[in-house]
C-alpha cells in the first residue's frame, strides 16, 4: 500500500508540472517579438553559407558507388576448380534423355499435340516400306555429294550446260568486282591511243604546211580536233570515274545524284565518240583530201577543176584511217562500259 500512495504522489507531481509549463510556454511565444529570429531546430539543413558553395567538389567518388577494379581478376578462370578434362559428351542415348523429359514437357501449360488418325508403325513396317528411314551412312554418299553433276552433250548445243554458262556469264558480269575495271582499262587505252594518233596526225600536217610548195598545203579535218578535245577530257575522267567505283562510298551510303551525274557523263562521252567517229569517216572518203589525188571532175562535156584541200599523202591518209579505227573500238568500249555500269547499278538496287 505505502508502494501505491508514492506512485499516486509522483502522478499528481508530474501532472502539475507539465500543466504549469504549458501557460508558460504559451506566455513566452505570446511575449516574443516576431521581427526577431528564433533558434533553428539541428535537424533543419541550411544551405545559404557560402562558404560551403567554394568547395571544390572531391576528386574520389562517393565511397557508396565506387567500386575499385580487382586486383588479380582473370576472366574465365572463376569456375577452372571445377573443370575436368573429359569431353562434354552424353552419358546416355538420346532416347533415354527423350523419355526423361516427356513428363516434364507434358506437364506444361500447352497440352501435347496429337494429330488426328495418325498410326505409330512399327520399325519392320518402316523398314518394308520406308527402306531410306534404316539405311546408315556409306562411304559412297560422301563421295556423290562432292563429286558435281556430269552434264551429257556438247558445250552450248547442250541445254543444260547452256544454261549453266549463261548463268555463270551474268553472275561473272554482274557480281565480279573486277569487271568494271578490265573495261575501263580498255576506254583508257583507246583514249590515249585516239588522243596520240590525232595529236600525231596534226603534227604532220603542220609539217606539210611549213613546205615551201604552194601546191602542198593540207587543212586538218575537224575530226582531228575533236579527238585531241575529247581524249584530252576523257582520260582524267576514265581516271576519276575508276577511283570512284573502288575508293568512294557505296550506292546505299552516297547521293543517287552524283552516281546519276557519272552514268550521264558516260552517256555524254559516247555521244561524243559518236560524232567523232563520223568525222573520221568523212575525212577518209573526201576526194578533195589526203587519201585521194583526183583534182578534176567531168560533169557533162566540160571538165571542171576541183581545188584539193590536201593533196594526195599517204603518211596522213595511213594515220587517219588508224585514227578511225581506234574511235571505232573506243565508241564499242564506251558503249559495254556504260552498259555494264547501268546493269551494275540496277542489280544493286534491286
């Protein structure tokens, strides 16, 4: 009892302790002045020092995400205490793996298939009327799907085999990296060569010109001229054109525009092969110039004088007739040329 009455005194204390500081508590925030600043709690974080702002921020990340490398960290060898030196082989057939998973497959989600009358044979049924089902490898299989395909018959009068190189022609044209080289190699001779003769041919008759003779004066024909023009542009864009096609991005990765802009241009150098060609031609069968020494004409009962603008000259008649040979092979050249590189093109886009 004497325990009870302190417990009940010590209650009593406490409450009137606690019911006197709340008046006071109220009297004190009645009494200050709300201009001045009150005590901050500790848990309150201030960030307006500015000291704190000048700090450089530390050159070592947080402790909490950093993570230092291993020092002696080798990949691939965590798990080498366990490794043997056996091959990772099957310790049992397959069919009895197979029947050691069919509970757990069935037991899925999905049910088992079954497709409807549908009969398990049994291996002699299969044997008698699926005889490949039983037969094992022999040496011989190996040996037959090495060995190619004997076609019978002659080289082309075979269809088969004309078949075969056709395709093999088309597949070399279309797929050999090398192919568009081997022509542009063959326009870059023939240019050259069309740009010496020509350049050649008028060299002599500037000579013929130098002469003394008033008889033996010579007039360049404009086929002359063209072809020093056109050889003279070709070559650098042979040369342009075939750095192009092996150094420059592929079709997918540039603009159609400048690889349009080079088909077009091709286009331009054969219509100007073409022109040149005929100038060449009619410079051979003009009778008034190098190649022909018939300086009259009859029309009728009177004889009339044709004045020759070169007399007949064997060395420049020789030098054009080679000159109109090489524009013919260059004019073919250009042509496959501009051929190939269209069906090139296509072929890549398609």
């Amino acid at each position: 009892m004497p325990e009870m009455a302190q417990r009940g005194e010590s209650l009593t204390t406490s409450s009137m302790n606690r019911s006197s500081a709340v008046p006071a508590a109220e009297d004190d925030e009645v009494g200050r002045d709300p201009h001045i600043p009150g005590s901050i709690p500790p848990w309150v974080h201030i960030s307006s020092d500015e000291g704190d702002t000048l700090i450089p921020p530390p050159a070592r990340p947080n402790t909490r995400h950093y993570r230092p490398p291993p020092s002696h960290y080798k990949p691939g060898r965590k798990w080498d205490h366990i490794r043997s030196a056996e091959p990772p082989l099957m310790s049992a057939p397959i069919a009895d793996h197979q029947t050691r998973w069919i509970p757990f497959m069935q037991s899925g989600p999905h049910p088992p298939w079954h497709e409807q009358g549908a009969r398990l044979m049994s291996p002699e049924w299969m044997e008698e009327n699926v005889p490949i089902t039983v037969r094992g490898w022999e040496e011989e299989d190996e040996a037959l799907a090495d060995k190619q395909e004997e076609l019978k018959g002659f080289w082309l009068l075979s269809p088969e085999k004309r078949e075969r190189t056709v395709r093999l022609f088309w597949r070399l044209l279309l797929k050999n990296p090398f192919v568009p080289l081997l022509f542009r190699i063959v326009v870059l001779a023939f240019s050259g060569a069309s740009l010496g003769l020509s350049a050649t041919l008028y060299e002599n008759i500037r000579r013929v010109n130098t002469d003394r003779d008033p008889d033996n004066q010579c007039a360049a024909r404009a086929s002359t001229y063209m072809a020093i023009v056109v050889g003279s542009v070709a070559i650098p864009y042979v040369l342009y054109v075939t750095w192009d096609e092996y150094m420059s991005r592929p079709l997918g990765l540039r603009s159609a525009v400048a690889k349009t802009s080079l088909l077009l241009c091709d286009l331009y150098f054969i219509v100007f092969s073409a022109s040149n060609l005929s100038l060449a031609f009619d410079a051979l069968f003009d009778r008034r110039w190098a190649c022909y020494d018939e300086r009259y004409s009859i029309a009728g009962s009177e004889t009339i004088r044709i004045p020759a603008t070169c007399p007949d000259n064997p060395g420049i008649c020789y030098k054009q007739k080679a000159l109109g040979g090489v524009l013919v092979i260059s004019l073919v050249a250009w042509l496959a040329t501009f051929s190939i590189s269209v069906m090139r093109v296509v072929e890549k886009l398609r």
